[in-house]
C-alpha cells in the first residue's frame, strides 16, 4: 500500500519507519532539515531505535516537501501534525490538522485519512460533518518520547475510532506491523479521542501524586524512597511510574490534561482540575526549596524530560527557571544539545567543568553519573535514576 505520513516528528517518524518495513511510505514534511536527513537515512529526533531502523534497515521510504509528490497516488494518509494547546482558546489549536485533511481529500475526496495527531473529544465528528462521506478517523498513539519507535513495535493497544471496514484495515495493518501480538479496539470517534486524553491525564495523575508524596516527605523531613517502596509494594499500585520530579511536562501531559479539562466545562468534575493544579504547585515548592539556598547563580542541569531525548518544549524544569529569574536570581544552562548562547534569558553554558565552577546549586530534575563530583551542590527529588 502507498501510505503517505504528514510529519516527520515522533509520532510520524515512529509510524513512518514502522510501515515503510512492509508498504511504500512517503513522509510530507515543511522541514527541508528534516526531510534531507530523512532521505540521507539519518533521524532528525533523538530516538536510537529510530536512528537504528533508518540507518540499517530495508525501508521503502522517502520524505518530500511536495504536496504533488504526497498525495498524488496515496492509498492512505495519516496525519502527524502538532496541536499545541492554545491559553487563549483554551483548547488544541488543530489548525495543522485540518489544513492536511482539506489538501488530501482536495487531491482525493475518497483518500482514507487517520489522524493520530491528539485532537479534542468531539473534533473528528465535526470534520465528518464539514466532508460529508469522507473517511476521516481518529486513532490515538500511545508512544513514549525517546522510545517512539519501539513503543510501536511492541504496542500496549491499538485503538481505532472507526468500526467500518475502513478502520478495521487500518487498525489490522498496525497490528500486522507491530512485533507483539496487540489487543484491537474499534470505537466510536469520541470515544477514541476520550481515551487518548483520559491515559494521559492518569498518567499525570499518578506523576503529581508521587510529587506531592515527595513534598510531603521533604517538608515532614521523611525518606521519600521508603514511602515510596512501601506504597508501590501494593499490587494495586505497583512499582513503576513512582519516580518524583519537578512536575510532569514535554510534548503531551501538560497539553492533554488542560484540553482534558476544557472538554470538561460543562460537566462537573473536581479532580481533572486538581492535576492540572498540582503541577503548578509543585514548581512553586520546588522553586521555593532553591531560593531557601540563597544561591548567586543556579545552575540548571539539562533541559530535557528524559535520558536518550532531545526533545525539552514544556519540560518541567523551565517552569522552575522562569521562577528563579521571577526572584532576580542569575540562572545559567547546561544542555549539549542547544546550539544557542542564550536561553529564555538565561545564559547557556556547555562547557560542563565551567557550569560545575559557577554555579552555587545545581538544579537536576534527573540525576546524572557527570554530577557526582559536585553532589554537595545538585538539588533534585530524583530517588531511583528512571525517566
């Protein structure tokens, strides 16, 4: 099959990358950056599985800025495109997405299109009614950044919303693709759009209760580590995602929740709020807990949510940077992957000895091997090492 993939990030890339194994896959990019390192074989995301797939394996891929090119014999088009929330509308700004659903079914009114761009609850269900007959559907990814390409090869779910045969053949060539044998379900499209959203706010949930669990611990001056053993030995709970932090952030988290909660406005609800709440609270306490160092210069540990990612947009230790230089306090960066002297307002250091040398605290939202010389200077909440 002739798959065209809108957006070479990492959910585009993750699926492009996996189908192109099996059908002729052309990724529609606006990057010229991104499309010559896709068509030199090179990832232009942090990924290893990723980088791995594109530089050894038989793929028949290849990326192109031409819509001509895209979509002039696509059999299938999936859309891969960013909707970042939007403060002012309070919801997704899904501007991209329907931009790519009028250029593919312009070039073909009968081209099945799969969104699996994070849309809100409702949102497919209105494209359906400005295209009428169109098959357009809505099918959420649940992958991780950093491990995207894997996280579909070895998919937890496959969620299709489409119970026609349109979305069955999707949903069976995801399936056909993954490594795993993968549990199949096909929804109604709000409900798709509801699971999606709903993952990723428990996911949320469960980071702002082990926060708040290790606010609890600091202040009542409690090891935070053995609260945690003690709690997640609990099969009901168990003993992964515990790993405290400076709040929960990146590509989707902070973005799912509040769109979460603008689906909720006329719907009563307390807790949706409290976790989209907490996160603010929780970079308050933690800000607060540096500035009771009285530092000159804090020093800010990399930028990026996670070991093995180059991805930093919304990460949670910018929200703790922008309350230090609230507070007047110098702040200097060390992230390897930044090429700028300067970020939001802070200088960027990547000469790793000297950042060690000036920085009076270290502020880690992860832990790193290259910081235990200057343990005495890191301040982190990080207890066991995992992302």
């Amino acid at each position: 099959m002739k798959v065209t993939v809108v957006g070479a990030g990492y959910v585009g890339l993750a699926n492009a990358v996996l189908l192109a194994r099996r059908h002729q896959v052309t990724i529609l990019e606006v990057d010229p950056v991104k499309v010559a390192a896709v068509n030199a074989r090179r990832s232009p995301i942090a990924d290893p599985e990723l980088e791995q797939a594109l530089a050894r394996d038989a793929l028949d891929l290849v990326a192109t800025e031409q819509l001509d090119v895209a979509y002039g014999d696509a059999a299938l088009v999936i859309v891969a495109t960013p909707t970042d929330y939007d403060p002012t509308t309070g919801y997704f700004d899904t501007g991209t997405v329907e931009a790519v659903i009028a250029q593919a079914l312009s070039a073909n009114p009968a081209l099945p299109i799969a969104i699996r761009s994070t849309v809100p609850v409702g949102f497919t269900e209105q494209v359906r009614a400005r295209y009428p007959g169109a098959a357009v559907f809505f099918s959420p990814e649940f992958l991780r950044e950093g491990s995207a390409l894997r996280d579909n090869e070895h998919p937890s779910r496959i969620v299709v919303g489409d119970r026609t045969e349109v979305g069955r053949e999707f949903a069976q060539m995801m399936a056909e693709a993954a490594l795993d044998e993968v549990p199949i379900l096909l929804t109604g499209s709000a409900e798709a759009e509801a699971i999606k959203l709903f993952a990723n706010t428990y996911l949320a949930l469960r980071v702002a209760f082990f926060n708040e669990l290790d606010t609890y611990a600091a202040v009542r001056d409690l090891s935070t580590a053995e609260i945690i053993d003690g709690v997640g030995l609990d099969p009901r709970i168990g003993r992964y995602y515990n790993n405290p932090s400076f709040g929960y952030g990146g590509y989707c988290l902070p973005k799912d929740t509040k769109q979460l909660l603008a689906n909720y406005h006329d719907v009563p609800q307390s807790l949706i709020s409290a976790v989209v709440e907490a996160n603010r609270t929780r970079k308050d306490f933690i800000a607060e807990e540096v500035l009771r160092r009285q530092p000159n210069t804090v020093g800010v540990y990399r930028l990026v949510m996670k070991a093995d990612s180059d991805n930093f947009r919304n990460s949670s230790i910018q929200g703790i940077m922008k309350r230090l230089l609230a507070k007047s306090v110098s702040v200097i960066v060390y992230e390897p992957t930044l090429r700028a002297e300067r970020f939001c307002h802070c200088e960027v250091v990547n000469d790793l000895a000297q950042f060690k040398a000036r920085a009076d605290v270290i502020v880690a939202n992860r832990m790193a091997p290259e910081l235990d010389d200057v343990v005495a200077k890191v301040y982190t909440r990080d207890q066991s090492g995992r992302n």
